[in-house]
C-alpha cells in the first residue's frame, strides 16, 4: 500500500511540476524593461476592464496566426493594446492609422480589430515571449498624448508614466510565438 501511494504521490508531483513549468514557459527568462514593467505593475485602477482573446493567454501561437480581442470596461475612456515581443521591444497596436479612434463607454463590448475593419492583428517576428497589454486610461492620461506610430520609447514613457498614475486598467495576456505551422 506503501509503494502504491508512494507512486501515486510522485505521479502528481510530476503532473504539478510539468504544469508550473508550461504555465512560467511564456515569462522570458531575461526579461526587458518594458516586460518587466508591465508585468511588475499592481492595478490599483479604480475600475475593471475584461478581455477576452481568440487565442487563449498561456498557450503557443504560429507567426501570421491573427489575434482578435473583446474588451469591456467599467468606466468611460480610451483603449490601447500594446505588445512586447521577445525582443523587448514596444509596439502600439491599437489604435492605429485605420481606426485612430479609440474611445470607449462604460459597459460597452468592443472588439480588437474592429468589426469589419481593414487591418488585422497578426503575429510577427520574432519567435519566443509575446505579451499583449490591453489598457483603458481614463481621460487626461500620459498615453493622451501619444501619436499613431510612435517609437518604442515614446510608448514606454507614457505607459510607464501611466502606470504610475493609477488612471488606468490593464490586463495582459502571454503568448509564445512560434515558426508558422506546415
């Protein structure tokens, strides 16, 4: 009986240890400053924002594969969707050229590329760690004043500085990229 439970034990340590590791395999293992950023913030934002994603947070993605997101928040403000690739490197994803709109009301499903748009948000270069952050600012944030197509560092600026204002949601999801499937 022992030996029996002994085995049983080892079994679930295993099937515990393997779980812990797939769930930390999308956390780069040096991460930059724009992941660890974001991924150290405490939302202390005084309203909720849910996300729902096509491809479910903590699972592996193709390159080209495309990601569509339904955001609801709790209060009135604009949305944004970043993301940090393995690199570290900052991209705004929305809004863009095509939609520069990114306003939203309170209680009020939307969706990520918008409903008959003509963009999609497809997964690029490089393969590894993809982490995409969608935020809801209320209005007057630092992120106000960021440009449609604005560099790297301009974004991680006003995140950052966002971030610290607590006038913010945000939620994140994590990905690992990988070579496109044959």
């Amino acid at each position: 009986v022992f030996n029996m439970f002994k085995q049983k034990f080892k079994l679930i340590v295993s099937a515990v240890v393997v779980s812990l590791m797939t769930a930390c395999a999308n956390i780069p293992e040096e991460a930059g400053s724009n992941w660890k950023m974001i991924e150290n913030y405490k939302s202390e934002a005084p309203f909720e924002v849910a996300v729902r994603a096509t491809v479910p947070s903590g699972g592996t993605i193709p390159l080209d594969k495309t990601i569509t997101l339904n955001v609801n928040s709790a209060a009135k403000g604009r949305l944004y969707v970043f993301s940090v690739d393995a690199s570290d490197r900052i991209d705004m994803i929305f809004p863009n050229e095509r939609p520069p709109k990114n306003g939203v009301d309170a209680d009020v499903s939307y969706q990520v590329p918008p409903v008959m748009a003509n963009w999609e948000f497809a997964i690029a270069e490089p393969v590894g760690p993809l982490m995409v952050a969608t935020v809801v600012a209320k209005p007057g944030s630092p992120l106000d004043d960021l440009d449609v197509g604005s560099k790297s560092a301009t974004i991680t600026a006003a995140l950052s500085a966002a971030l610290k204002s607590h006038s913010v949601a945000m939620v994140t999801k994590t990905y690992k990229v990988v070579a496109k499937e044959k």
